[in-house]
C-alpha cells in the first residue's frame, strides 16, 4: 500500500495509463484519500486489495487496448476476494453471487459454459477495463471506502476514456453505474445499460439483457476483435 500510495513517482500502474492518470496523484484529493488510507493501516485495519493490486484494472488492460468497460461499486470485501478487477475473484475463491447470475446472462447470451472459478482476467486482457468506482474497502465493511476520494480518480478514468478514445463498449449495471458514467458520448461509444446482476435486482431486466452478444456485435461492425467471453 505504501509505495503504491504515497510518492507518485512509484505508482505502480501500467505506462498508457500514467500518461493519462499521473497527474491525479498530485492533486489535494488525493493526498486526503492518502493520509485516509495510512491511517486506516496504522489501525490495523486489513484493506483490500493488496497494494500491489490496487491499480491491477489497469496494469492488466493499457489505455491504448481498452475496448470494453464494466463498472462495478467497491472492491469485494472478503479475504481473498478482491484483486483490483470488478467482480472477479482470485482463483480457489467461490464465485460471488452477482458472478454466477452473469454466468447465466452468458450462458443464455453466448453459450457460455461457466467455469469453476469467478477469475475474469482473461477478459482484462482481452481489452476489458473491470473497473469499481472505489479501489479500496475494509474487511467486512461494504462501502466502507466511499467518499474518500476514489471516485474522483475514477471520474478521471471515464473522462479520458470518453474523450480520448472511440468506439468503447460502456456496460453499465445499476444505478450507480449509470451515473458515474452519465456524461459519456453515446454517439462516439456503445452504452449499454440493465439493472445490477445481483439477485435483488437482477430478474427486473438484467436477465435477457443480452449485452456480452450486443457487445461483440459492434465491435464486429466497427472492424475490432469481439471478447472471447469463455472463460478458461
């Protein structure tokens, strides 16, 4: 956590996105976001994820490869769950709720066979960005990280993305989601949006959403590689 967080000349995030990103670190919200996270450390407070893998959405799918983009809420806040990717989980570790009802949107959209495991880092990178509006979370503690600063950074990622680029996939489940990404060019990206997978939300019309088919379908239309959704 410390030398990911403290001197912004070791920010252990992939080249492509420090051209982009480095300038965040400078910037009086996140020196606040810092102080917050060494304080909680000193605390003894366990975080997840590992600060080696705070930044690992983007180390595993460079700004230059980016395709696709999936925006969850806060890291899984379980040991051994979080690994930097939303709604992944490392190997070994049982697939989530909200995972297994993608799996099923999968399986019905694509002939998805679901794995037994919950790692997505095939799709990272293949050019999708799984990426949660807050990096960080206490043990046990949901949202615990709100607030505190990750979601300006992460405003930061969508608005290069947005303007930098053309022709991204943004899927965006929940309410949440769809906000954080409300300023997003419809006519220059794909905007795909559904209800949460989790099973609070999910028979209201994340079932037959269909968004892995449609996503591939206009990256097909737009001459770029469609995402192998089968996991390993």
């Amino acid at each position: 956590m410390e030398a990911t967080m403290v001197d912004p000349k070791c920010i252990q995030i992939e080249e492509s996105w420090k051209k982009h990103l480095l300038g965040e670190f400078s910037k009086d919200y996140m020196q606040t976001l810092r102080t917050f996270l060494q304080d909680e450390l000193q605390q003894k407070k366990l975080i997840f994820p590992h600060g080696s893998e705070i930044f690992s959405a983007f180390n595993l799918t460079p700004f230059d490869q980016v395709k696709v983009v999936i925006i969850g809420q806060d890291p899984y806040h379980g040991i051994g769950q979080a690994h930097g990717l939303c709604f992944s989980v490392k190997p070994g570790i049982p697939a989530p709720p909200s995972l297994l009802n993608i799996y099923k949107e999968l399986a019905s959209d694509v002939g998805f066979t679901a794995p037994t495991h919950g790692h997505l880092i095939s799709w990272a990178k293949q050019g999708v960005l799984l990426l949660n509006a807050v990096l960080t979370v206490e043990k046990n503690r949901a949202g615990s990280h709100h607030g505190k600063g990750w979601e300006q950074f992460t405003d930061k990622v969508v608005d290069v993305l947005n303007r930098e680029k053309e022709n991204l996939v943004f899927i965006l489940w929940g309410s949440p989601a769809q906000r954080k990404c409300a300023h997003v060019d419809g006519r220059r990206h794909l905007i795909l949006k559904a209800p949460h997978p989790s099973p609070l939300s999910s028979y209201r019309g994340f079932f037959g959403c269909r968004h892995f088919s449609k996503t591939n379908q206009f990256l097909s239309e737009k001459n770029l590689p469609p995402i192998h959704w089968q996991l390993p």
